[in-house]
C-alpha cells in the first residue's frame, strides 16, 4: 500500500502523479488568489465565505502531508527536507498557527512545477557545477555588507545619527547600496560618509557582477556539453 501511494504522488510519468498535482496545485492558485483578495476593502463584505474556503485547503493538504510521510521510504528526511518543511508551515499557517505569511508560504510548491520540464534539469546541473563558487560568495558577501555597515555608522552616526543610529539599522543602507538599487530613503550627509559611499558603489559593480558571471559560464558549459 505505502508503495503504490509513494508511487502516485512521486511518480511524474504516470498520469495519476499529474492528476494528483494538477488538483493540489489548483487549489494552492485558489487559496493564493482568495488570500490577495481578503487584503481589499471592497472584499471584506464576502470575507465569510473567503475564510471559509480555507477548510478545503486545510484538509486537503494535511492529508497529502500525512499520505507523503506514511508513504515515503525515508520518512525523515522528507519530513526535514525543503519541501518537506514548506508543506508543514503551510498547514500551520492554515491552522492559525504562528504568522499569516506561512498560509502564502505554501506557494512556493509553484516551483516544484520544474519537475515536468526538461529544461529544470540544466537548471540542477548548472547550479550544481557553481554551488562552492557561489557559497564563498555568499560569504564574501555578507562580510562586505557587515564592513560597509560599520565604516558607514562610523561616519555618519556623530552627525547623522536619526538615519544611522547603530551599525544593525546601518546594514539595510549597505545592502541597497551595494547591489546599486540606491532607494534614497537614507543617505549619508559627511564628506566622509559620501566618499565612504562611492568606494562601496565601485566595489558593489565588481563583486555583485561575479554570480552573474558565474552562472552565465555554467550554462554555457553545459548547454556545450548537451550539444555535444
């Protein structure tokens, strides 16, 4: 029984596995729809009916939870797998349990669409190829966004200190700055902040060019290679 139940809902080349999918993914389309709608004004005089629509999803997808737990092989590590644990804060959110973002958090199966697309596959491998190139750049990253938080607070915080109070408020004008999005709510005022401000701006161009360079050269490599 465990098996032909792991069978249907894992399976993407039976036509039960996609029956199964395309009737979870509907209701998640509905559910996501139904919550944007409840946020207007002019949607409040059926908000009712829009809760009540919630059991649906709450059941239906706490059954499907339990039948892919009982089911799967290796129980814990789906259980504490990616997927595994947005299904789970899904239906918490569902329950009413913990923030509402965790009912919307269940959107992200979306993604779990790529499964039927050949073209996901390049995508796996292409990341694949770049994963330790990107993981030391995550962490250069964050090390460059810490530094620039404190340089910044060190100069603007004496004359400046509304916008730059301490160096934790300070990181949210690095990020914007170092990726060069610039949304001018903050900005630094000193001579010394300013020209603090445009080393980051040239340092941000190089070091957030890099992952784009990288992903660019893997899928090249690998679009050569399935060619070839």
């Amino acid at each position: 029984m465990r098996k032909k139940i792991y069978f249907y809902l894992t399976d993407t080349k039976n036509n039960y596995a996609r029956f199964i999918d395309i009737i979870i993914y509907s209701i998640i389309f509905i559910n996501v729809i139904d919550h944007s709608l409840m946020t207007m004004d002019s949607m409040q005089q059926y908000s009712d009916y829009m809760s009540g629509w919630d059991r649906v999803p709450l059941i239906i997808f706490s059954i499907e939870y339990l039948l892919r737990v009982y089911s799967n092989p290796k129980r814990f590590k789906f259980i504490f797998s990616f997927w595994g644990i947005i299904d789970l804060l899904a239906i918490i959110g569902l329950y009413g349990i913990g923030p509402l973002i965790l009912r919307e958090i269940r959107a992200l199966r979306f993604i779990y669409l790529f499964k039927y697309e050949p073209a996901a596959i390049n995508l796996h491998i292409t990341f694949s190829k770049i994963k330790k190139e990107l993981f030391y750049f995550i962490l250069i990253a964050i090390f460059m966004i810490y530094v620039s938080s404190v340089g910044i607070w060190f100069f603007e915080n004496p004359t400046n200190s509304e916008n730059f109070p301490d160096i934790i408020e300070s990181t949210w004008w690095s990020v914007v700055t170092l990726t060069t999005v610039g949304y001018g709510d903050i900005y630094p005022i000193t001579v010394g902040g300013r020209v603090f401000a445009s080393l980051l701006i040239f340092i941000g161009l190089g070091v957030f060019a890099v992952p784009a360079g990288l992903i660019a050269g893997a899928f090249s490599d690998v679009f050569k290679n399935n060619k070839g």
